[in-house]
C-alpha cells in the first residue's frame, strides 16, 4: 500500500490542509493519507498550543467525509517531542511492506535540513512537496534527498494562525474550514483568547 504521512499540528485543520492532501493522493494514486498531529512540534517548542485531545478531536471531525483520510494518534500516544524519524520507524516496522510517502509544506521543507535525521527520513519515505502562498519551491539544494516529488497543487492562502486570530476577533471561519471543525471551535470557546 501506497501511505501518505501528514504531520502538524493542526492547531485547527483547516480547508489548506484537506485540499492539499486530497490533491496529493489524487496525484500521487496514494491508498491513504495518515494525519499525524504532533504531541510537542520541534518548532514550536515555546508555543501556547490548544490541548492534543482538542486537536485530535478537530482532525477525526474534519477527514470524517474522505474515505481516503486516517487520523493517527502515534505521536501524541508517545508523548514528548514528536520527530517524524521516530514515526517513521514505528510506522516502518508496523507496515514492513508499505510505501511512506511525507507530506510536507514548502514553509516547513525550507528547515528540513534542521529537522532530526533527515537522511533517515529521505530513506524511510519519499519526499512530496506541497507549494504554498507565500513561500519559494524548493532549490536545487545537495543535502536533499534525490527523489522528492514537487506536487503542485491549488494555492490556498489559509493558515491556521489566520483561523486562531479570526476567532479572536469575533470573525466568520465559515468556508475557512470543514463545519463540523467550526462547530467543535465555537461548542468548546477555543481560541476565545490568544
Ligand atoms: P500555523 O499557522 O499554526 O503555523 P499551519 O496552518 O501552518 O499552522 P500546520 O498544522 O503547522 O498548519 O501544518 C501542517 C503541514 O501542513 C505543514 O507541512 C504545512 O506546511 C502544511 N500546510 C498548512 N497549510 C497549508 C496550505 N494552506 N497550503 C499548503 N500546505 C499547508
């Protein structure tokens, strides 16, 4: 089977997220696309973030409609940090004859020299990059693995920062993401405060 792993932290998901992932599947024939939240992400260490429960919660109810979508607890189950190597080798050693393929933003593949074992990473899975608004496409660079895949897909200028200040401020999120994820948002008072 053909996996896609999508980490974040899906501080809501939004409709960025689902668009791009479904674009991704379609373009790559992926069986399913696994959306791993992160329990502590690496990059945002200092960062106030909503509770994992709530987070999960949101992501469950957002791929609910797309056969294709799986929600993956893994991180947040082992706690601590999440690296993507560890899920990926936990991944690797559950699914022996599977084919990891990793989802990642433009924003978030400018640092992926940074992240932990990237060479590990480029060999447990196939790179795929996803443009979006804002951030350049990814050079020729020699410490990349070779065989990552640029997809194209649509340029959807959300972000879940935008999402969290719309709250704040007492805005629509309407369209921005799925119903049921707006409807978790205002039955929970999330991001009432910033
Ligand atoms: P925040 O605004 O809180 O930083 P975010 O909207 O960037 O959040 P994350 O959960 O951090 O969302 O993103 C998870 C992954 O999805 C990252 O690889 C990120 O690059 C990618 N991503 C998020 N939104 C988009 C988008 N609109 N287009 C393409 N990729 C996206």
């Amino acid at each position: 089977m053909k996996l896609g792993v999508f980490g974040g932290t899906f501080d809501p998901v939004h409709h960025g997220h689902l668009i791009v992932a479904e674009y991704v599947r379609e373009r790559v024939g992926l069986d399913r696309v696994l959306f791993v939240p992160t329990m502590i992400s690496p990059h945002k260490v200092d960062a106030a973030m909503t509770s994992p429960a709530h987070r999960l919660a949101m992501l469950r109810a957002g791929v609910k409609s797309n056969p294709f979508f799986q929600v993956s607890d893994m991180e947040i189950e082992r706690g601590g940090v999440s690296y993507t190597v560890d899920t990926l080798r936990a991944m690797g050693e559950e699914n022996a004859r599977d084919e990891f393929f990793l989802l990642i933003g433009a924003d978030n593949m400018a640092e992926f020299r940074t992240w932990k074992d990237p060479g590990e990473i480029g060999k447990r899975a196939t790179l795929i990059v996803m443009n979006r608004p804002g951030f350049a496409g990814v050079a020729a660079d020699p410490s990349l693995p070779k065989d990552v895949i640029q997809c194209a897909v649509p340029s959807i200028d959300i972000s879940a920062t935008e999402i969290r200040r719309r709250v704040q401020k007492g805005l629509t999120i309407s369209y921005l993401v799925p119903p049921s994820v707006a409807r978790y948002i205002d039955r929970h008072r999330l991001y009432r405060e910033l």
